[in-house]
C-alpha cells in the first residue's frame, strides 16, 4: 500500500494509481504520436502504434535495484506489495486510467479525431514504467487477461527473478531483459543492487532465456563513463542467451538520474553506433537499424524479422 507522500509525489509527476501497487502515466511518444504523428523507435522498428500503446507498471514503487540510470524517484522503493490485487482489476482500472489521460487531448487543435479515438482503443500494454514487474506475484494471470483482450505485452524486467520468468505462463508478446554492466563489479557500481546475489541471478535468467519461447530482446542501457565499451565480455553473455534482438540504447540525462548522473555520461548517438558495430562483429548479430533521435541501435540475429506478425 502506498503511503500518502508517495501517493502525492508520483501523482504531481503525473501518474495515474491504479489499486494499491499498480500506476499508469501517459508515453512521451504517446503525446507525439498524437499531436505530431511521430512514433517512438518500437514503432520504428517493430511496428507497434505508438498512440495506442499504454505504459504502465503493477510495482509502481517496488524495485530491487536503485541504477544510476534510472530517471524514477527512487526516494520512496518499497520493500514489498503488501496488498495484491487482482489482475482483471489492474487491467481494468489501467485501461480507465489511460482513457482519463487521453481525455484532455479531445478537440485539440493539433490532434485528429480519428488518431484519439484510435488512442482510446488500446492495442499495445508496456510493462515497463517504473518498478520491477516481476515482483508482482500474479504477472503471468495480469499477462492472460491482456492477450485474452487481444492486446499484445512487453515486458521489461532487470532480470534478477529467474524463477518467475521460468513459470512465468503465459510468456509477455515480446520480453526485455536489461543487461547494464558485462561484469558484476560494474553492475554493482552501476545499478546498486539490494542483495549480494542479483548479478548471480541475471547470469542465471540469461542462461534461461533460450528455454522461453517468445521474442527476447536483451537492452543494454549505455552509460558513458561507466558501462560504454567492452563490446567482447558483452558478446559472450549476449550470444548464450540466443534472443533474436539486442538494443544498444544510450542513456538519456532526464528525470531524477540528474541527482545521480552528469550530462556527460549521456553518450552520443556516434558513440552509441560505434559501440553496436563492434558488439556485431563480436557476437555476429547483424545491424540491423537506428534511431539516431533516440540514440539507439538495434541489432538482429540473422534472420530475425523485428516486425510484429499481426
């Protein structure tokens, strides 16, 4: 259960609370989509619609990690759900969440009525938007009532709950492993784990990933001065895990890893292609595209079609 001051700064940040653990907040690329016609780089590469593609989390303030990266507050990470709540309810209440973001977008100017109408019918469930999802014990139920509406799943997670993902059932459309450091005393450094035992238990979700049969991606959150480089050690654990797409994504100097971070560590987009050029050629993934906007790459195992199948 979320206390009171938690409750009042994530809604100042503008995030909707669904329950008692659970948040939606309206994408940036949402917004752009809507206003602008310009999509985020999974519509560019997978084929996604960004203006009906809802962001939300079911760990709204729980995470085992406190990464430098991170543009959340951190200030407030819970230890546990307390309280869980029914999944048919998250989604429910998340769907009327993102319907009451959206709200405000009708009759503006610069927005069509027919791309909002679309926005309202959500196709696309992120979830992504803070926490750790897998610390949110009935994800594999939450995950069934998202397909069983027809909507597809991304589920990003740091990798550090092997055993959920292995019983996970069913598996999330397309899965997102973060991998921030190619060795443990970077990780350590860089992502301030809570436990001694989390760089262990990335290895080990690596390991299993070949045994899950969905669209693994692993992302690799590049932070210059601290994880850039090193492109060998990063080839050797993204080879064993056999996805069939890697994001060399630069990080963005935004949010409250401004308290953490300079701006110098957010490398450019030269860096960023440099790096996924020499990662190919060490792993033999192919480069497969770019959005230099949002400085990041993706490379693909030969064969592999980015694209969504409809």
């Amino acid at each position: 259960m979320l206390d009171p001051q938690t409750e009042d700064i994530l809604k100042k940040q503008g995030y909707k609370l669904v329950g008692s653990h659970s948040g939606v907040k309206l994408c940036h690329w949402t917004k752009e989509s809507l206003k602008h016609d310009r999509g985020c780089y999974k519509q560019h590469f997978y084929g996604i619609e960004s203006h009906r593609c809802m962001q939300m989390t079911p760990t709204v303030n729980n995470c085992n990690l406190g990464c430098l990266f991170c543009w959340r507050d951190q200030t407030h990470w819970g230890e546990g759900l307390g309280q869980v709540d029914n999944p048919q309810f998250i989604l429910e209440e998340s769907l009327a969440a993102q319907k009451a973001h959206l709200s405000g977008y009708k009759g503006n100017p610069k927005v069509e009525l027919e791309k909002w109408m679309g926005a309202n019918d959500v196709k696309h469930v992120a979830i992504s938007l803070t926490g750790e999802p897998t610390m949110y014990p009935r994800l594999g139920e939450f995950i069934a009532e998202c397909h069983h509406k027809g909507l597809t799943t991304f589920l990003v997670t740091n990798g550090t709950n092997p055993t959920v993902l292995e019983r996970l059932d069913p598996l999330p459309t397309q899965l997102y492993v973060t991998v921030a450091a190619p060795n443990e005393e970077l990780y350590n450094r860089l992502c301030l784990p809570r436990s001694k035992h989390e760089w262990r238990n990335l290895l080990c979700t690596l390991e299993l990933l070949p045994s899950l049969e969905t669209r693994r991606v692993i992302r690799h959150t590049l932070v210059d001065g601290y994880n850039l480089g090193w492109e060998e050690k990063y080839a050797r654990l993204d080879e064993a895990t056999e996805a069939e797409f890697i994001e060399c994504k630069g990080y963005v100097w935004i949010g409250q890893s401004r308290d953490r971070l300079i701006m110098g560590n957010m490398p450019s987009h030269r860096k960023i292609r440099r790096f996924a050029t020499a990662l190919a050629e060490a792993s033999g993934y192919d480069f497969g595209d770019e959005v230099e906007g949002s400085r990041v790459v993706l490379l693909t195992r030969p064969g592999a079609n980015p694209r969504l199948p409809n």
